[in-house]
C-alpha cells in the first residue's frame, strides 16, 4: 500500500482558524496522538461523515462563542467593580465551557438539553444574550459547576425570581 492509497479518518474538528482569507480546520485524525494534528483546507474534507462533524464543529464554535460573548459582556466597563464572587463565578463558568465535549455524539444533546431537563436547579443567572432572535439566559445550577444557555422564556416559568433578581442586578 503506497501513500497516496492511504486514507486517514477524522476522529473530530480541534479548532479552526484563518490563513490568507482561506479557511483551515485543525485535524485529530483517528489513530493518531495530538502532535500528529494537522490543518486542512475545507475541501480536504470529503464524504458524509466528515461533512457532518464538520457542522458539528460549526454549531460547537457558534454555542461557544455566545457563552464567551455572555461572559465578555461588560466585563471592560465593570472590571474594577467586580467583587471576588464575580471572578469565581467566571471561572465556573469557563470551566463549565471548557468541559463540554466535542464529540458528534453529545452534541445533539447539547442542542437540546439544559441544567432542568437533567434535573438540575437553578442557583442564579449569570448573563442574557440574543441567539438567532431568541433571548437566551446562562444559568448556573445549584450544587454544580455547570452553567447552560437556556431560552429566557424557560428560565422566566420556571424561575422569575431569579430572573427579576438579575435585571435588578443589571
């Protein structure tokens, strides 16, 4: 078997990044270790499972850069009223993002599920922000380091307190 006879299976989309207005996505390519990651063109990745955890990686980026952009939210004009409570609950919440796993399996339920429908209870709202025209809260949960985007028509039935509590904040 010669080189150009091998084919190498993409185990998951690490990051992307951006080289001379092109598009390159950083490969973990299955059966190798991290050093042996490679960057690849967009059209380096054929075929219909590559396809899909390619658009796995896409709505994955998206879900975290909205949390990032809920965390970032303030922060510049806020950051010398901040009370030590502020900094551990922004460390919580980057570790709750840092946490989620890249996997194509786990992101249909990460699309669907959040802190309630695990049975989880809600201990304070941490941010708002838009996503596709849908007010969205970042909800910290109660006896756990896991924050979740839930829509604010969830969090507003099943929580108001919380939900006045943080516009009063505001």
């Amino acid at each position: 078997m010669t080189n150009e006879d091998e084919h190498f299976e993409i185990e998951r989309i690490v990051d992307k990044r951006y080289r001379n207005d092109h598009v390159k996505y950083l490969i973990k390519w299955r059966g190798y270790p991290d050093s042996q990651n490679t960057l690849e063109p967009s059209s380096n990745i054929e075929g219909a499972q590559e396809s899909e955890l390619l658009a796995d990686y896409e709505i994955y980026n998206k879900q975290q850069q909205q949390q990032q952009q809920i965390l970032n939210y303030g922060s510049r004009s806020t950051i010398n009223t901040l009370s030590p409570n502020k900094y551990r609950n922004d460390e919580v919440i980057n570790n709750a993002i840092k946490k989620h796993p890249l996997g194509t399996s786990n992101l249909q339920s990460l699309n669907t599920s959040n802190g309630f429908d695990r049975g989880y209870e809600a201990e304070k709202i941490l941010g708002a922000t838009d996503s596709a025209g849908e007010l969205m809260l970042l909800v910290k949960w109660r006896r756990s380091d896991e924050a979740d985007l839930v829509p604010a028509r969830i969090v507003n039935v099943k929580c108001p307190r919380l939900v006045i509590e943080f516009y009063e904040q505001g």
